[in-house]
C-alpha cells in the first residue's frame, strides 16, 4: 500500500542550528503517527517540512502522492502549534469563515458537535477558554473532512475532560481512514493514540516503532522506588540491582533508591529487607516501564551525545588556539 506521508531524509538548517538532520519517516492510510521529543528536537520543523510550509534544504517529501506543496489542499488538514484566529468571531462563524475556504466543506454545526463546543458556538473566540479554544482550532483543521491532517500540538492547553474529547475525536476520524500526523508533549497521548511513535532528537529521528516496541526496546525494566535517605549501599544484599538515580533525575523523587528489575510478587521480600535491615522509608512505588522511560533514556542519550560532542569540539578548538599562541 502507498505511503500517505513519506519523507526520506529531511535535512533543514538554520544558520548554525540543525533543525532536521535526515529525518525519514513513512506513514500508512488510516495510520495515527505521534512525533515526541524534547523542545527544539525539530518536530515543528518536520510537520512544517511536510505540509509545504518551509522548504527543506535536501532530501524529499511526498504527501497523498504529492509535494507538499502541490498538494490537494481539500485533502489536507493542519492545525499548527500557533495559531490565532480573529477573536471577534463566534465559535460557529469561526468554523464558517474556514468552510467558506472550500467548495466542499462541512456543516459548521457538525464540526462544533464533534470538538464538544455545540454549548459554546454563539460565544466569541476571544471568550472562550483557553481549551475551548484549542478546540475550536481543531475544528477549524476538520471543516474539509480531510484525507491526512496534521496536528501539532493538539491538546496543549486542554483540561483533561477537553483533552478526551478530542483523543475521541482522533480516534474515530482514524478509525474512518483518515491519517493522523500529530506532535505532542503528552505520553499518556501518544500512547493511547498512535499506532507509531518517532522520537525525534536534535533533528534526527532516534527511535520509531509502535509504543509496546519502544517500550521494549528502550523503556528499561520494572522497578521498585523506594523514598528514603538510605544509601544505595545499604542494599548490598538484596537480589536486585540497586541504585540512586540523580536526584530528581526523570521521574524520580529526590532522596529515593530504584531496584531494577522487580516484579510484584517480589515487593514483599524487598520490605522484609528494609524492615530486617532497619531502612527507614517513606513511600514504594512500583511501575513498569513506559513511554515516557523511553523519552527520558532516548532523548537524555541524545543531550548527553551532544553535549560531549560540544565540549569535544570546544577542547580542540582550545587546543588549537593553544597550538596557535604556542
Ligand atoms: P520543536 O517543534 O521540536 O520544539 P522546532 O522545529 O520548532 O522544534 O525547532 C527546531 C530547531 O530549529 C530549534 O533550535 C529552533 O530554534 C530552530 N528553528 C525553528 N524554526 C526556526 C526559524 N524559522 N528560524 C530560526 N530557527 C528556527
């Protein structure tokens, strides 16, 4: 089956700053894609490389068997990160002036029911709430009933009841056939929505794969947090392998020890431990392993790369500076 979305080696910069190093992705009909990534990793970049909205410097882009810009625009939704409609429009008239786009668009009506806002259609935009207002955008990404939308950062902003209604809404528009693009912040998004997950990571994409598969591959295993002033050390004889992750470092609380590798009908041995050995603790927590684990691992080992490769940079060129004074 053709690609809906096909990209292969993305390269953009600007002035010094890498913002896509050949990025390639493919994405199939019906097929929701979240691009995650730490800010400034280039996703912004990339959905703007695919929908015709900056040109890349090399490599090549398809969309619905088009470049992007030439693309069918009746076929095509985007919603960008930032985007701000006219706030003297009502809600309804809002997705009226973006129907009135199209020869072929949908009732307005329609389009408010299905981003929740039927209450709210006759209250001016600048009005709304901050989520219903990303929900009235949206909908403005909706008006033509597109075949690929793009949606780049959806839900920022969205309280939780909101953020559902439009995972729903996602769900269902997918469900139908439509391909989904969509960057976000949100792990718990990604992983409910997407079939595949790209990890994007100074401009390259790191990792892509289903969420179970990132999971698996780079999420790392199950592990017991225990909140406590102890030392790692203090765990010496317990089975599993113990250590203290930076404080604060991902999700880890400050002042807590992490066994590795634990599965639940292990907990009771490790309080018997701390309870044998005199641990004072103040909370366990156990959990198995994530995507946003694979978040933190990927795009941690991409800023570590980085950073060593910066400081290797700056070492020669002092050398060379020292060669040049010497
Ligand atoms: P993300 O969406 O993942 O936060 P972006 O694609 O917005 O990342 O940005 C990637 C990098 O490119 C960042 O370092 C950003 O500052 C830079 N960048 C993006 N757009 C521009 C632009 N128009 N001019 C200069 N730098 C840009």
């Amino acid at each position: 089956m053709e690609a809906v979305v096909e990209a292969t080696d993305l390269e953009k910069t600007y002035g010094e700053t890498v913002a896509l190093s050949r990025a390639s992705l493919s994405v199939a009909r019906g097929e929701v894609f979240a691009l995650i990534g730490p800010n400034g990793a280039g996703k912004t970049t990339l959905v703007r490389a695919l929908t015709g909205t900056t040109e890349p410097d090399s490599g090549s882009a398809r969309i619905l068997g088009a470049s992007p810009a030439a693309v069918n625009r009746d076929r095509l939704g985007v919603l960008p990160q930032e985007f701000s409609p006219p706030g003297r429009l009502s809600a309804r008239e809002l997705l009226a002036y973006y129907a009135g786009l199209y020869d072929d668009a949908r009732d307005p009506d329609d389009v408010l029911a299905d981003v929740g806002l039927v209450d709210a259609g006759d209250t001016w935009y600048e009005d709304l709430s901050g989520g219903q207002q990303r929900r009235a955008c949206v909908g403005s990404a909706l008006v033509n009933d597109p075949d690929l939308l793009f949606l780049d950062e959806p839900t920022t902003g969205i309280d939780p009841a909101g953020r559902r209604t439009v995972w729903r809404l996602i769900e269902d528009l997918a469900d139908a056939g439509t391909t989904v693009v969509l960057t976000t912040h949100d792990m718990a998004e990604a992983e409910r929505l997407a079939d595949r997950v790209g990890l994007l990571a100074d401009g390259s994409l790191v990792a892509q794969g289903t969420p179970a598969d990132l999971v698996r591959d780079h999420g790392g295993s199950s592990r017991l947090t225990i909140e406590t002033e102890a030392d790692p050390d203090a765990f010496a004889d317990l089975e599993h392998p113990v250590d203290r992750p930076e404080h604060g470092r991902g999700r880890t609380p400050d002042n807590a020890v992490v066994v590795r590798d634990i599965d639940p009908a292990s907990i009771g041995s490790v309080v018997d431990y701390l309870e044998t050995h005199d641990i004072a603790y103040t909370e366990l927590s156990w959990a198995e392993p994530d995507l946003e684990d694979v978040y933190l691992a990927l795009a941690d080992a991409t800023e570590r790369e980085r950073t060593d490769r910066l400081e290797s940079e700056s070492g020669a060129a002092d050398l060379a500076q020292a060669g040049e004074t010497a």
